[in-house]
C-alpha cells in the first residue's frame, strides 16, 4: 500500500543526475498572476477556468434567450430582424448547451473527481490544461461571426443562423455560403476535441487512481456518473466528428455526402448528429443526476438510497441512451419497423430513470429534511425534471409524436429537464460546493430568494410552452399572427423569462458578492459525507496532508466516526510518502496553451480557406491556405515540445505546523 | 542509463521471447489474406463467399488485436474497454444499415431506375 | 518492487502504483481506441449506406478497382504490424537497436503502403476520371480511404518522433539536432510515399526507369540527402543514451496505434473492396 503511494517506475526519471531537458520554455512555476493561470495543471484551478468562462457564456446564452422571448412578446412584432432571429435561437442552444451545461459539468469534473478518488491530481495533468484552453478555442470559433455584426469588413455573415443541430441542406453553400457555417462546423469540432481528450483523462483518473480501499462501488455517486458520462462523450463524439466532417467537405471540397445531385442524401445527417445528438442529453443530464444524489443525503441526513441500483440505472441510462436516437426523426419517414423499434427503445429508458426517482424520494423518505438552498433545488430538480420526463414519454409514442415533433411542445420538454433538471442542479451544486472552492459561504435568505424568482420565472415562461405547442405553435418561428390563438401564451411566457433573468442575476449577483464577502467557514459547513469535505477551504494545492485509505461508502462519513484508526492511518501514509522523497505535484506546462493557440490559428484560418486574406482593404494573400498551414506548424511543434519535456515534477514537503516547501531540481 | 544490448536483465525475465511467435502469426495473416483475394473469383454460390470472407476478416482481427495488441496477456479489463467500442460501432453500424435498407428509404431516383429496369425487361 | 536500477526488471504486464494494474498510458490509449472505432465505424456506415441504392450516373467500384494492388498493400500493411510488434518486443528487453531497426522497418512499410495509396489515388482520379465530387462513390471512397491514410501519415510521423528519441544522449544534447533529425525522417518518409513508392509502382505498370528518374530528380535528390542525414544521425548518435525497457510503454502507445490503424484496413479491405466482386 505504501507502494501505491510512491510514484510509478514507469516516468522513468530515477537518476542520481538530472536527465537533460530539451526544453525551448523551461517549466513555469509561478503559481499567481496571469502566468500562473495560464500554464496551470492544477485541476482545481482548471475547474474555476472552466466555470468562469461557462458562467460568461450561461449569460450570453440567456441574453440571446430574452431577445427571443422579446421577439415573440406580441403577434407580428418587429423588435429584431428575421435573419437575427435565426442567429439567436441558433446560438442559444449551440451556446446553451456546447458553452454553458457542458464545461460547467467540465468544472465539476475537474473540482471535484481528483479529491473525491483520494488523488492529487488528475492522471495526465498537462492534457487536462490542453482540454481547457482548445475548449476556449472552440468557444471563440463559435463566436466570432458575432462581430461581423459589429465591424462591416469581416465577412462572416453574421453568427451562425442554421439551428444548433444544423440540418442539411441548409448547410449547403447553396442555402448558407456565408462563413458562418464553416465557423459553426469547425468550433463544433475543436469542441469535440476538448471533451473527448478531457474524458480520457477522467476514465484514467476514476479507473487507476482511486485511493487504497475505494473499490467501485464505494465511489460516490457523482464520480460514478462522471465515468458514465465520460464514456457517453468518448463514444458519440465520434459520430458527429464524422458528420461535420461530411459536411465541411461538401461544403469546401465538392463532395456530395448530402447533396442530392450527386446522390447524396439530406437524412444521413440526421442520423449521424442524433447518434451523437441523444447521448449528449445524457451527457448533459447525468452528472446533474450526480450532484443530486450527493446534496439530497448531506440534506436528508441519511446515506443514499439504493446506492447500487442508482450506479447501475445510471450505467443503463447511458447504455440505453445509444440506441434510441431516430426518436428526434420519428416524422422522417423511416417506416413502421423503425419507427416503432425507436419508440420501444425511447419508452425503455424511462424505466432506469424512474428508478432513479424513486431512490431518491426513498432517500428522502424517513429522513430529517433541512431545507438550506442547495436542497431546494435538488428538490426542485426531482419535480421539474419528473414533468419534463413526463413530456419526453409523450413524445417516446410516435403517433403522438407525429403532433408534437417542431412544435412549442417540444420546446417545453427540453426546457423542463434541460432548465428544471440540469440548471437547476446545476445551481444546487455552485451553492453546495461554493464553500469548500472559496471558502465562504452563501447567505441563505439571498439564496432563497434567487431560489424562488428562478422556480416561478422557470415555470412561467415554459409551462404554457405546452399549450401552445399542442395548440399548433411552430419552433423557430420569428412571428406569429394575432388570430392564431397564441397571444396570450407567449405573454405570459416572455413576462415569465424577464423573471426568470431577474431570478439568475440575482442568484450571481449573490455569489459575486459572498465571494469578496461571505461568512468564512471552515472544512465541512454541511456535515457532509465525501472525501472533498475532508480537506480545508480552499482546498491546498496538493489536496490531502495524506492520502486517505477508504473503508466505506461516504468516506468522509466513515473518518468523522472512527477518527482514532482515521488519525493513525494518516500519520503512517505521512510518513511513507515522505520515505519516498516527499509529495509528488505535477509541474506546469506553457506548451497545452501554445498547442491551443496553433489550433486558433490553424481553425481560424482554415474556415475561411479559399477565401483571400485581406489587410486594410488590400489582398495580402489568395487563400488562408498558408496562415492555416502556420497555424497547424505551431500546433504540432507544441505537441512535439510537449512530449520532449517530459511529466518532469517536483516535490513538496509539509513540516508538523502544515507549512509546505517546495524542492524542486531534486530528480524522482 | 546506458543503451545495453542484452543485459543482465535477461534473468528477471521469465517469459520466453515472443519473437518466433509472432512471425508465425504474421505467415498465417498473409496466407488468410491470399485466401480471400482468390476466394472472390472462384464460382462459388454469393451468400457462402460472403460469410467467408468475413468470417476470415474476423479471424485477421481478432489475430491482430489479441497477439500483436497483446490483449490475450493483458488485464482483461482492456479488452472490456475496446470491445464496449467495437460492439458499439457494429451495433450502429448494423442500425445504420438497416435504416437505409429499409423500403421507406429507398431514394426515389433509384427506385425510378429499378421500374424502368423492370419495364423494360 | 518496479524498480529496475537493482534488478533490471521492469514487469511490463503489471503497474502497481495504478488501482488496476493496467499502466495509465496503455488505459488511456485503450479508451482512444474505442472512441476510434465509434469513429471509423461512422464514416464505415456512411460508405456502405451509400452503396445500398447507388444512383444513375455513380462510379463502378469494379471497374475502378486494381484489386492486385490493393491486396499487395494489405499485405504490407499486415507485415508493418509485425515489424511493430517486434519493436516493442525488442525494447521490453531493453535492446535500443534492435529496437530501432523494427520501427524503421515499421514506418519503411508504411510508407510503401502510403505509397500505393497516393498512386491508386492519382490512377483513380486521372485514369478513371473518379473525383471526389463526381460520384457519390468518389466522394465515400476517397474519405473514408483518406481518413484511414490520414491515421497512416500520423503513426509514421509518431514512430519517426520514437525513433528520434532513441538518440536522446544521456548527458548534453541538442534541441536542435533532435528537431533536424526528425526534419530527416519526416522529408525520407515523404519522399517516399509521394514520389518514390509511386514511382516504383508506375514502372511496375510499364513507365521506364529513366523517365522517372527525370521526372522526380529534385525530390528524389532531396530524399537521398534526407537518408544520407539519417545514417549520418545513426552513426553519429552518442553510445549512451537516455532510453530503454523503462521507455517501452511509450513504444507500445504507439504500437497500439498502428495496429489498430492495421485492423481497421483489415475491415476497410473487406467491406470496401472485396464485396464489391460478389
């Protein structure tokens, strides 16, 4: 066991020389300031990185959100043009979905699945940096048409205006020449890029560095729904890398993937985005699910209920989700074998999903409810997420679906497990976790108050969705005529989004403010059960004084009761790390970040390949083919300079009073 | 550390070389290769050629990613990993396929050109 | 325990300092490679559906096909498989050249496979007049075949980037000359499937010798100074190097890759090629 402390033979740097470094850039060690953000590996920090830039894009996607509820406020409105229209509700749920939900979850990842497996880091940290900052790049690539809004000589065409799942052929160069369509294809696939490396990195962590005694089955829930979902990502990505492929060479290249003409064929689109498209829901929603089932215990008071069937329902969710894809295509036309084998499939994995409910309440059930704010969301996931699930079931009976598909219905659906289930578990865990990354705390009355503003603008703007969808409203509409019925509906539905925006500022106006002002606390505010609450807030840079063994499910739970055998265990695992040369950290690294700049330019300029490069109104250039070759040159020469340097490292040492020292230049 | 040829090493090491071996499955992958290659031209009824052919493409994979990728040697934990992939991809692949195939997807220019074909004869 | 100073014995089958076993690299290169399969598969998927109701007007892969070459070029690619699991085998024992000589043997089988790939190509674009954008068929074939060489290119450049580590000296050392080394293998290997292999393959169809010798003096001249480089790289590499049995899991990272890249030809060969003679 002290072996599995120790580091591994395997990085092979067991010299009594220093081995020579080919480094162009020596290896930062600041840890403050703009460099120390930029070349960190810390997962803790790469978690705030990716939960600042998603809180950013969460507000942008909102934004975008009122302007189109402001749009549709009254019949036949003229508050933005059509086309802008488009933009917005295309980069609503692109940003939505691909810039807010999934790196927040990214951020959960990074916070917490290193402390909660008992380990100091994440097993490749360096690619953990590189994941975040081609992350960004996929964010600015989604982006960038925005400005063409705003400075006239940029021809982007605006921001993307296809619909975030961009169906072809309206992704041809016939029906949308504008760059913005390249811009949409490859940001998407920069993106798929990030997540796939970053789950790589997580399947690794979760799988071969979990503390001595964590079996699997007494990780905490969160971390086994980060694993699931993990794989989900590393699975669906692929498909829908091939697609946007497909269609950036039809697009660029002459081929005729979905080009009628050329024999192509439209729906291969469809199938190959929605066999990505439908376990992303579960990407999004499973760790949500994950969150939930650590808050409702912390707050009920009592361990989870059914802990094995909630990880095996789970495991099932993610399965299922693989093979029900064509349900998004139920009025293609694909026949009755097909639709009906769909609709069995869909109907299917409501079952693990119920399963899961019903754990929960059972957790609930016989407990000692304590209704602080990450509670109330929690339990205001378990209804929301319930009705939006609900909805979905309607819509898993193709007949019934053949009513609903493209209509406000649909809209209503989505929004009720995508708002009520992963927002609001969303904002549960910033409050739950917010203590132990900052180390203050929420006021509990502001909480509430953004609590309740949220669930009555959330229920406001989207339950009447329903109705207007069953009465014949159409998705993606810009305008509406006033005889259609639907007047009244999306009143109340656009007064109840200006609620709901007033709920969300206020809930970041709040943690904004505790940030600089809350009440200071210490380890464990919450009484809770998992190993992150073991260690203090903020947690150090190294997380754990010792590497924990673990002798239960809720770890943590278990130390607060058997303290004693829990402080004799600590010292001997102190003292065998410290034979072994001292606490291992992982160095940091500038070459993720100039790997992620190669790929800006190389992206960037590739999008806009057989267009000529123009300076100040001149052609400076024929195409962007050479600036995008650069753009590839520095992008392998970082990965090449990335792999020569070496996992290099240091070690730290912690005297009795806790006061870390660095030694570095000592080889391990 | 210097680059030894062989060294002293040699007695930690209690496997026999597997030099030989993979030679030896190397010979058979290219005599199942020459197999299939005569196998398309011989007058043998369709469905039979077929189900050989990839029967003995499943035998060339299968070689591969057990003694060359060294699966067979491995934590059996690796081979769950790669085959929770493969299975996955044959499952969609196999969904994909019959999607297509199925008489609701047929395009209509080739429906068009399989009732002219008809008609004429 | 995995220490190799004293005993100079590395279990290369077992990590103990992971909760598996398994070392984090090999798990993290088996997951990739599931995530490939998902890939393949897809771009697999949408050349087959194509081929279910092929439309007026679409090539005829029968007609298009040179099904000598193509086999020949799955056989080589099956012997470069060998050739790696050689190398890693070769560096579990911690023998540097031998090592060496398998990797160079390996990318030197990729290349003639690249090799036939780039002339099929050209034949089929400007002999069987079958582009990218005039057929569906053209427009599957040469994706999915394309993204499949893509991966070919990438393993040899990773196992030119293995074998440049080989030299890494002990002690001193050059950036530098590590990066010209890499230049060398990279221009050699892309001398090598872009016009020598190629080439040799356009005389085996009839063209003379001297007419290509002409035609491609400049690259092949640049190509010879690139081998010339290399030997000079080899011979000239310090004695002691900063390599061996502890670095084979990086060898067998990459091994993983090119066979894998391997099977995957395995299946494109089949599906792709053969069925279309039934």
């Amino acid at each position: 066991m002290a072996e599995a402390i120790a580091k591994s033979a395997f990085t092979g740097k067991e010299h009594a020389h220093p081995a020579p470094s080919f480094a162009l850039f020596n290896r930062p060690t600041t840890k403050t300031g703009l460099v120390g953000w930029l070349t960190t590996v810390d997962h803790k920090k790469i978690g705030m990185l990716y939960g600042g830039f998603a809180i950013f894009f969460f507000l942008v996607g909102g934004l975008e959100a009122l302007m189109i509820r402001t749009q549709l406020i009254v019949p036949n409105n003229h508050f933005i043009s059509a086309r802008l229209y488009n933009e917005l509700f295309t980069m609503h749920g692109t940003t939505m979905i691909f810039l807010a939900v999934m790196p927040l979850n990214a951020a959960f990842f990074n916070l917490l699945i290193p402390i909660q497996v008992g380990a100091r880091d994440v097993a490749f940290p360096r690619l953990n940096s590189f994941s975040l900052w081609v992350w960004v790049v996929g964010a600015i690539l989604l982006n960038v048409g925005w400005l063409s809004h705003f400075v006239p000589s940029w021809k982007f065409g605006g921001a993307p205006a296809m619909g975030w799942f961009g169906y072809a052929p309206l992704t041809s160069k016939t029906f949308t020449p504008e760059l913005a369509t390249d811009f949409w294809v490859l940001g998407l696939q920069v993106l798929g890029v990030s997540s796939i490396v970053a789950s790589l990195n997580f399947i690794v962590t979760i799988i071969n560095m979990r503390a001595p005694g964590l079996t699997m089955m007494r990780l905490p829930v969160f971390t086994w729904m980060a694993l699931v979902t993990s794989f989900l990502l590393i699975l669906a990505l692929p498909a829908i890398a091939i697609a946007l492929i497909e269609v950036m060479f039809d697009r660029n290249f002459g081929t005729n993937f979905f080009e009628v003409s050329g024999g192509g064929q439209p729906i291969l689109w469809q199938h190959l985005f929605w066999v990505f498209g439908h376990p992303e829901v579960y990407i999004l929603i499973l760790p949500p699910m994950g969150y939930v089932s650590e808050i409702l215990p912390t707050f009920a008071r009592k361990p989870l209920f059914g802990y094995p069937i909630v990880v095996f329902s789970g495991v099932a969710i993610g399965f299922i989700g693989f093979g029900v894809w064509s349900h998004h295509m139920f009025t293609t036309g694909m026949g009755n074998v097909a639709t009906a084998a769909f609709s069995l499939a869909t109907m299917a994995i409501a079952v693990p999903t119920g399963v899961k409910v019903f754990n929960w309440i059972g957790t609930l059930w016989g407990g000692r409810i304590v209704t602080r704010v990450p509670m109330m969301f929690a339990l205001g996931f378990i209804w929301m997420f319930m009705m939006g699930g609900l909805s979905g079931i309607m819509h898993s009976a193709a007949p019934a679906d053949a009513q609903q598909q493209d209509s406000y219905f649909v809209i209503a659906h989505f929004h009720y497990v995508l708002i009520g289930g992963a927002t609001f578990a969303l904002l549960a865990a910033i409050h739950f976790w917010f203590p132990k990354f900052f180390g203050r705390m929420v006021p509990e009355f502001w909480g509430k108050v953004s609590f309740w503003i949220i669930f009555v603008g959330f229920n406001c703007t989207f339950f009447p969705m329903h109705f207007l969808g069953l009465n014949g409203m159409p998705r993606r509409t810009w305008t509406y005529d006033s005889n259609m019925g639907w007047n009244e509906g999306n009143l109340f539905a656009s007064c109840g989004a200006y609620l709901l925006g007033i709920g969300i500022f206020t809930y970041f106006a709040v943690l904004v403010w505790s940030y600089f002002k809350g009440v200071k606390c210490g380890n464990d505010p919450w009484d809770a059960r998992t190993l992150e609450w073991s260690i203090p807030s903020p947690p150090p840079e190294h997380n754990f004084a010792a590497i924990p063994t673990v002798h239960a499910r809720d770890a943590w739970w278990y130390e607060k009761t058997h303290k004693d055998e829990i402080a004799k265990e600590k010292a001997e695992h102190i003292k065998a790390e410290e034979s072994h040369g001292g606490i291992h950290m992982p160095d940091q690294s500038w070459y993720p970040l100039f790997a992620a700049m190669g790929l800006l330019i190389a992206t960037f300029n590739f999008a806009q390949l057989r267009h000529p490069v123009m300076m100040l109104g001149n052609q400076v250039l024929g195409s962007h083919l050479p600036l995008a070759l650069t753009g590839g040159v520095i992008f392998l020469s970082a990965c090449y300079l990335w792999a020569l340097e070496g996992p290099g490292g240091y070690h730290i040492h912690i005297d009795a009073e806790g006061k870390v020292t660095e030694a570095r230049g000592d080889h391990h | 550390m210097s680059a030894p040829a062989i060294t002293s090493a040699d007695a930690g090491h209690h496997e026999p070389s597997k030099f030989h071996f993979y030679i030896q499955i190397a010979m058979i992958l290219a005599v199942i290769t020459g197999v299939e290659v005569v196998l398309v031209y011989l007058p043998i009824v369709k469905w039979f050629v077929v189900t050989a052919l990839i029967t003995l493409s499943t035998v060339k994979f299968m070689f591969v990613i057990f003694f060359f990728m060294h699966l067979r040697w491995d934590k059996v934990f690796c081979t769950i990993l790669f085959f929770i992939g493969l299975i996955l991809a044959g499952f969609t692949m196999f969904a994909l396929l019959h999607l297509f195939g199925a008489e609701a997807s047929k395009p209509l220019t080739a429906a068009a050109l399989d009732f002219a074909r008809l008609a004429v004869g | 325990m995995s220490s190799h100073a004293a005993t100079g014995h590395i279990d290369h089958h077992h990590d103990s300092t992971t909760s598996t076993g398994i070392p984090n690299k090999k798990l993290l290169w088996w997951a990739f490679l599931a995530s490939d399969c998902m890939f393949f598969g897809a771009l697999i998927s949408s050349h087959l559906v194509y081929r279910m109701n092929p439309p007026p007007g679409n090539a005829v892969p029968t007609q298009v096909f040179n099904i000598e070459l193509t086999s020949f070029s799955t056989f080589i690619l099956l012997m470069s498989s060998l050739l790696m699991a050689l190398a890693v085998n070769a560096i579990q024992k911690g023998n540097v050249k031998s090592t060496r000589t398998m990797l160079l043997g390996t990318m030197f089988f990729g290349c003639i496979f690249l090799g036939g790939q780039v002339f099929e190509f050209t034949h089929f674009v400007q002999d069987k007049h079958m582009t990218l954008s005039n057929s569906i068929f053209g427009s599957t074939f040469f994706t999915l075949t394309g993204t499949h060489g893509t991966h070919v290119a990438i393993g040899v450049l990773l196992l030119g980037m293995m074998y440049v580590r080989t030299f890494k000296p002990a002690h001193g050392g050059s950036l530098l000359m590590n990066f010209l080394h890499l230049l060398a293998i990279a221009v050699a290997a892309g001398v090598a499937f872009i016009v020598f292999v190629p080439g040799l393959l356009e005389i085996t169809e009839g063209a003379s010798l001297g007419a290509m010798l002409s035609h491609d003096a400049k690259p092949l001249a640049v190509g010879v100074a690139a081998l010339i480089a290399l030997v000079w790289f080899a011979r000239t590499g310090s004695a002691d190097v900063e390599f061996g049995e502890k670095n084979a899991i990086d060898v067998e990272a990459i091994g993983l890759y090119w066979h894998f890249v391997d099977i995957v030809w395995i299946i494109i060969f089949t599906a792709v090629y053969l069925l279309e003679y039934l």
